[in-house]
C-alpha cells in the first residue's frame, strides 16, 4: 500500500469518524431539545388551572391574570430556542408574581388545590431546569466541535450549524416580582 493511499484512508477514517460524531451530537440536540419542549408543555398546561384557582379567591388580581395567560399564549405560539427562550420569560415572571400574590391572601395560600398546583409547577420547573441545562451543555459541544480544526472542514462539507442555546433572561429570572396588593397591608 502506498503512502498516498494511506493518507487518503486515514482522510477518509477521520471524515467518517468526524460525520459519526457531529451526528450523535446532532441527535442528542434533538432529544434534548424535545426534553425541554415537553416540561414548556406541562407548565403551560398547568397555567390555565392556575388562573382559575387563583381567580376564585382573588379576583380582583385581573391584570396579572390576563398577563400570565397572554404570556403563556405567545409562549405556545414560539418557535425555536431564541424565540421559545424569549417567549418563556414573560411566562416565568409572571407566574412568580401569582405565587406571590399568592402571600397577600391566605384562603389562597391555604387551598390544597393551589398548594398542589404550586408543588406540581415547582416540580416542573425543576425538570425544565434540568432539561435546558443538559441541552445547552450538548449543544455548547456540537457548537464547539463544528467550530474546531479541523472537525470544521467536514463540518462545513457536510452543512453541519450550530444550535441556538436555550436561555431565559437571567434578570428576569432573578428578579424579585414586585407586586402591587392595592392597600392591603
């Protein structure tokens, strides 16, 4: 065997090796991906309880109400990482600013069924806390490994993209929900 066969062998190995890779990641993308959009899915089915409960023993908290709602409807309609992680913010907001609604009324604060929607949407945020974090640690690899020599080279051949991450906006996420209780106190 000649030396040009064996470099065009090793060449052809490490495409062959390189393509394999980038398709695992790839698919890892995906199955992370879907992860995420299943637990979206299970908070914005949950939202519309919420809002009931909450609006039968707080009914005059309308504005947040229809905010949440609003927020959930953009949210069912994005597509994509960016746009879903743009859309979800709102969503996270303003379901901080009913859990702490939920504080200025105590009948609230003691219904079981409000307790359990809260035990069950903590739960769901854990899960999609966990599911965005595993898709962003695959796709940071996929993003990586396409932009690295020479994976890049058949990367590129082969149309291989980089993945948007999915990421809420740390200030809103961070942010204490300011809440107006209307003289309450």
């Amino acid at each position: 065997m000649g030396p040009a066969i064996l470099v065009g062998v090793l060449i052809a190995g490490f495409a062959v090796w390189t393509f394999n890779r980038l398709t695992q990641l790839r698919q890892l993308a995906d199955n992370a991906w879907a992860d995420i959009d299943v637990q979206l899915k299970r908070r914005h089915d949950l939202i519309p309880s919420v809002v009931a409960v909450v609006k039968g023993h707080a009914g005059y908290e309308r504005g947040t109400l229809e905010a949440v709602v609003e927020a959930r409807n953009r949210a069912v309609q994005a597509t994509g990482p960016a746009a879903k992680a743009d859309a979800e913010t709102p969503v996270a907001g303003s379901l901080q600013r009913i859990f702490a609604i939920a504080e200025a009324y105590p009948e609230l604060r003691a219904a079981e069924s409000f307790r359990e929607l809260q035990v069950t949407l903590s739960d769901v945020e854990d899960h999609l806390q966990n599911a965005r974090r595993y898709y962003n640690a695959v796709v940071r690899d996929l993003n990586t490994r396409i932009a690295q020599f020479p994976t890049n080279l058949v990367a590129s051949l082969l149309r291989f993209q980089p993945r948007e991450f999915f990421g809420l906006d740390d200030a809103t996420e961070r942010a204490v929900p300011q809440v107006d209780v209307g003289g309450l106190a």
